[in-house]
C-alpha cells in the first residue's frame, strides 16, 4: 500500500522512487500542476502491476486519473466516470507504461481506496 499525500502517491524510503528523484532535481512533470477532480485516501497496488509498473508510472497514471484523464477506456466507461464523478460512482482509467504494460485503475465511490492492476485486454 502507498501512502497519498494531496491525491499524489507517496513513494518513501530507498530506493528513492522517481518521484523523489524528479522533486529532488526540481524537476516536475506538467501533470503534477493540474487542478485535482477527486483524491483517494489510499491507494493500492496489485502484487504483479508492483512487479511491472515503474514507480513513475504508478505517479503519472493516478495524478492522470485524478484530473479525469481516463487514458485508454472506451466511451461507455468515459460516460460512466462522468456520472461517477457527480454521483459517487466508481471510476475508471486505463493507461499504458513507458515500458507498455497496460493498467488500469480504479477509484471506489466513496474515495476511500484507488487500486492499480494490470489487465491484458487494454494491450495495444
């Protein structure tokens, strides 16, 4: 589990992440500066996208999700985040790593937890 701090994923302890690497050089990806739509409490992460995801990709995808870029997802999801949004629905984004593993994530409801997986069927 790691731990969220303003929506941003929290990567403590060494190795540093290339989250603290990026923060300790001053440098920061544009994504970091968009307006926030929702934050998780927590996220989670699956055993194999831990195994797969870089922890760079793990911040661009959730901070991407967070402003409602949902990435790879079809329309009828696009619609259903939407409503999500304005309802408290679950939400969804799919996306793919700098090494091209698909992952997706999903947001409950209640903002409570955010979980990242790696599901085959978003492979280009």
């Amino acid at each position: 589990m790691v731990a969220l701090t303003n929506g941003i994923p929290n990567f403590a302890g060494p190795p540093q992440s290339c989250w603290e690497q990026a923060k300790n050089r001053g440098r920061m990806p544009w994504v970091a500066f968009a307006e926030v739509l929702f934050a998780a409490e927590e996220l989670r992460i699956e055993a194999e996208a831990k195994l797969m995801l870089s922890d760079f990709d793990v911040w661009i995808a959730v901070i991407k999700h967070g402003n409602g870029d949902w990435g790879e997802v079809d329309v009828k999801t696009r619609i259903a985040n939407l409503n999500g949004l304005l309802n408290y629905g679950t939400l969804r984004s799919a996306f793919i790593s700098s090494r091209g593993v698909p992952h997706v994530i999903t947001t409950s409801g209640d903002r409570t937890s955010s979980t990242i997986s790696v599901e085959l069927r978003y492979q280009h």
